[in-house]
C-alpha cells in the first residue's frame, strides 16, 4: 500500500505523505528546510485563530455559506486547542512574507473541515478568502508577540518587587561604594538593590509603550495593503473579534502599507528586550562581583546554593544562576542585530523577513522570561548580605577620607589618602595623629552613616 497520496497545484503533482493533513503547498516548502527552528505554539494558535474568525466573518458577510464558514471555524478551534502541533512541520527560514505558513494552516484547516462537511472546503478560495500571507502573517505575529509580552511583564513586576523586598531588608548594610571598580564613598547594599529595581520597572514601563503600535493590525489590507480582494468590512470585523477574545484593544492599522512594507514595530519591541538584556547583564555581573570568593574575593554577599560548581575542586560553588542569566543575555543582544538587519529588508511595499524576526523576537521574550523567572525564584529572593565582610572593607577604604576636602580641601585629604595606603593605618588615625581634626570631630566626620546623605561639614 502507497504511503503517499498526489496532491496538485499550480506547478503540477506533488506526493504528500498519505496520512498528513497538508498539502501540496507544504509538502513542497517541507522539502526545503535548512534548520530545525520550527514555529512556536503560540504563533500557531493566534494564526488559527485568525482563520477562525475569518470563516465566521467571510460567512456574516455572505461570501461563503452557513456550514463552511461554520466547519472552518470547527476546524481551526482543533488547531487551537492542540490536536495538531505536528501537522505544522514548516522552517522558520522560508519565503519571507509567511506564504508557506501560511498555507500550510489553510491546508490543515480545509482537510478538517471538508472532513466535517463531507465537502471540498479550499484552502484559498474558503479558508484563506479575503486574506493573504502578507496580512495574516504579520498580524498573527503582532497578536503573539502582543500576549507574551503580558507575561514577561509579569516577571519582570515580581523580579521588580523582589529587588525592592532586597532594598529594604539591606538598608542598614553599609558597604563600599564602587566606580571604575576602584573604592568609592559608602552606600548601603539596600541603594545598590533600589537601582536594580529602577532598572527593570523602567524596562516594564518601555514594554508597556510598545502594546499601542502591537495592537494595530493589518488585516485587510490583504498583499500590500490596498485591501484588493478583501470585503471592506473584512478586517475591522475579524479585528474586532479577536479583541473580544483576547481582550485586548486590538484595531486595524492607521497606515497599511506602512505596517506591510515594514517591520519597524517589531524591531522597536526587540530594542526593549535587548534593553531588559543590558540590565540583567549589569545586575548579573555585578551580583556575581559581591559573591566572588569566598574567602578570597569580595564576599559581601551569599548566593543559595544551586550545584556543585567543580568536577576536580571538591566543594567549590559557583554563581550557576547569574551565569546563566548573562549567557541569556548575550543571546538576546545577538538577536536584535538580527532583527535590525531584518528590520532594512522591507524593499518597497513588503517586509520580506517576517517569519525570521517574529520567531527570534518570540524566542526572545520566551527565554528572557524563564532565565528572570530562575534568576528571582533561585537567586535574587535567596541573597544573604555578609554584613559582617561589608563592615571590614568600609573600615578598610581610604575613601573614607572624601567628607575631609570640604575642611582641610583637596590637596590635603589627597596627602592623608597617600599616608594612609603608604603606612597601612587608618584615615582617622592620620587626621587625629597630624592635629588636623579632634577625636570627637574626627568620629563624626569620618562616619560611614553620615555619609550616606548630602551635606558637608563646613569647619573643625
């Protein structure tokens, strides 16, 4: 018995296996896969759901009948709650407009629903009608990309609140300030925790600026925008019910052609990630700096210990989830050069890297979300301050020395600073030593707390 069945199209017969719901349009894209980066779940079920109400509105509007529009709305739900993931077998590296995804989900559904009806129900002429590629395509990519990034604004609001939870619980801990990663002033380990927090609530309010150009949709404007072949009403309906099912304020784009022609909206959302990216990998290194040791590094924090970090030092832990976390980050700025080359490839009146820079950006969100989600579940939350090594390097820095200047000036704290490192003693033993401030004084300008805020003082 054959394990393929013929199937023709417009360049002639194509064997597809007997037992696959695609058709010829797949079957000739399958055979030309370089990679395996196949589509995510989530771009398929929006796509479906696209054809979906597409078949309810092709139907309302009288340009298919009751009981087709109706098998490939039946059709498309099984598509949506996950029946068939593996009848979607396509490259990710295809034609840059999304044609042979596209398809292949027109196929799928047709097969379906002619099972349902008992009819021939067609890809193009049924399931794809009043659609093409370049629309469908594109506004499933920016629906998808629109929801996940709801959930990676939830990780990044509990990795906010965990940082601010760190910022308090440390803001009696004084520790060394650091620039050029030479010694600096004192701060508390809760300041340096507040501005990790600061960092990611601004990342969480730049993705929430994308939402506005992501909810504009180009559905209608079918090839590049002119809404030839489409019903006018076509778009504005289908957008409406994907709004009322998402609920999101999904509307059609003020301009089409601009939102066919270019991929602008989606290299901005990439541009947030890599921001996100640039932060965590700040945050990460310098997470990693503070537990550096134990006994031999900084020390002024303790990581929970995640794994064995040695195969020949018995007993060694290394900081497995910030190195994780930078791994990550790495990749991400990786993926937004990708996505601005892709960005330049709309020649004239089609973005022609559609499929490409949607399934990276996707990617993106995806494991930005999980290594924040690891990085606040088994790092961040768990962090101990060693208040104790913090306490003993303050004592130790000269730049204790800094509040002197605004008494005895630059000139002379600098040569305090020098005697300092030079004979190994302290900066108040220098200052009480040379009659340059009294004890008591000395005790008073030279506290680490008093540091902590603005003012100077202004005599001996």
């Amino acid at each position: 018995m054959s394990r393929f069945r013929i199937e023709n199209d417009s360049l002639g017969e194509v064997k597809v296996p007997v037992d696959a719901l695609w058709g010829a349009n797949t079957q000739r894209a399958l055979e030309n896969r370089v990679s395996r980066y196949e589509f995510h779940r989530e771009f398929l079920v929006n796509l479906a759901m696209i054809k979906k109400y597409a078949g309810e509105v092709n139907s309302e509007l009288g340009l298919i009948d009751h009981e087709t529009g109706e098998a490939i709305s039946r059709a498309s739900d099984e598509v949506i709650n996950g029946l068939h993931f593996s009848q979607f077998p396509l490259d990710v590296f295809q034609t840059g407009s999304g044609t042979s995804i596209n398809m292949n989900m027109n196929e799928v559904i047709a097969r379906i629903a002619s099972r349902i009806t008992g009819k021939k129900i067609h890809p193009n002429d049924h399931v794809n009608l009043c659609q093409s590629s370049n629309d469908t395509v594109k506004s499933a990519f920016l629906i998808t990309v629109r929801t996940e990034l709801d959930k990676l604004l939830d990780s990044l609001n509990r990795l906010s609140l965990t940082f601010q939870k760190k910022s308090e619980e440390f803001s009696d801990v004084i520790k060394v300030g650091r620039t050029h990663l030479m010694d600096a002033v004192p701060i508390t380990l809760g300041m340096e925790f507040s501005s990790y927090r600061e960092q990611i609530e601004l990342c969480a309010e730049e993705i929430k600026g994308r939402f506005h150009e992501l909810e504009m949709l180009p559905l209608g404007g079918t090839a590049v925008g002119t809404g030839i072949n489409a019903h006018p009403e076509f778009g504005e309906r289908v957008i409406e019910k994907i709004s009322e099912h998402t609920g999101i304020s999904f509307r059609p784009s003020r301009n089409r052609f601009y939102a066919l022609a270019t991929n602008d909206t989606m290299a901005g959302v990439m541009a947030s990630l890599n921001r996100i990216a640039m932060s965590m990998m700040k945050i990460s290194n310098d997470i990693r700096l503070m537990a550096s040791g134990p006994r031999a590094g900084l020390g002024e924090i303790k990581l929970p210990e995640i794994q064995p970090g040695s195969s020949i030092m018995a007993g060694k832990v290394n900081p497995v989830i910030p190195e994780i976390m930078i791994q990550v980050c790495a990749y991400i700025m990786g993926n937004t050069t990708a996505v601005s080359i892709a960005g330049q490839s709309g020649l004239f009146d089609l973005h022609v890297m559609t499929p490409f820079s949607g399934y990276i950006i996707l990617e993106s969100i995806q494991i930005l979300k999980n290594s924040m989600d690891l990085m606040n579940e088994k790092c961040i939350s768990g962090i101990k301050a060693n208040r104790e090594r913090c306490q003993e390097l303050v004592e130790k820095s000269l730049m204790l020395a800094t509040p002197l200047s605004g008494i005895i000036g630059y000139d002379k704290t600098a040569e305090v600073v020098k005697k300092a490192e030079e004979t190994g003693k302290g900066i108040m033993d220098i200052v009480v030593e040379e009659g340059l401030l009294s004890p008591e004084k000395a005790r008073e300008l030279l506290n680490p707390e008093n540091m902590l805020r603005p003012g100077l003082f202004k005599s001996a």
